[in-house]
C-alpha cells in the first residue's frame, strides 16, 4: 500500500472537472484508491465522482491518498501528475 499527502491548490477545491480528471485516472487501473480529508477523516472512494464531491474539498486542504494494488506505483505518480497541474 502507497499512502501519501496532497494540498488542494485549485481555486475551487475538487470540483467537477478536476474530480472527473481523477476519476478517470483510477479507473483505468487495477488498484484501490481511497481519498481521506484530514480535517475530519471522512473517506470515499476516488472511483466515485459523487463521493469526491461530497468531501466539498476548497483550496488549502489536505488529503491522504491511499492505493493498494499491483499497479499502486504508476497509480501514484498519475494521482500526483494531476495534483500538480491543478
């Protein structure tokens, strides 16, 4: 298992279009992927663009991403190409 910390950075926190791109990215892999806001624990699974959206992230939170599976590397370093760029 791979776990690791982002900052929202984007304006409008996880919205519509950064959550459909990492929605997108999880499931074309074969891991599970966990989003856990720090703030109070909450968790959802980042294969549900519902469930990210209900964490109603804004900019300057933290989230642990957790991934677990055979393909949890290449699932990592795409979660932190996105998290990058937004």
């Amino acid at each position: 298992m791979i776990q690791f910390e982002v900052i929202i950075k984007a304006e409008g926190g996880l919205h519509a279009r950064p959550a459909a791109l990492l929605v997108n990215c999880v499931a074309q892999s074969q891991s599970k992927v966990f989003l856990i806001r720090k703030q109070d624990q909450k968790r959802v699974d980042a294969r549900s663009i519902l469930g990210i959206m209900t964490l109603g992230t804004v900019q300057g939170d933290q989230l642990l991403i957790e991934i677990d599976g055979p393909d949890e590397a290449q699932v990592s370093e795409a979660i932190r190409e996105l998290f990058e760029e937004s």
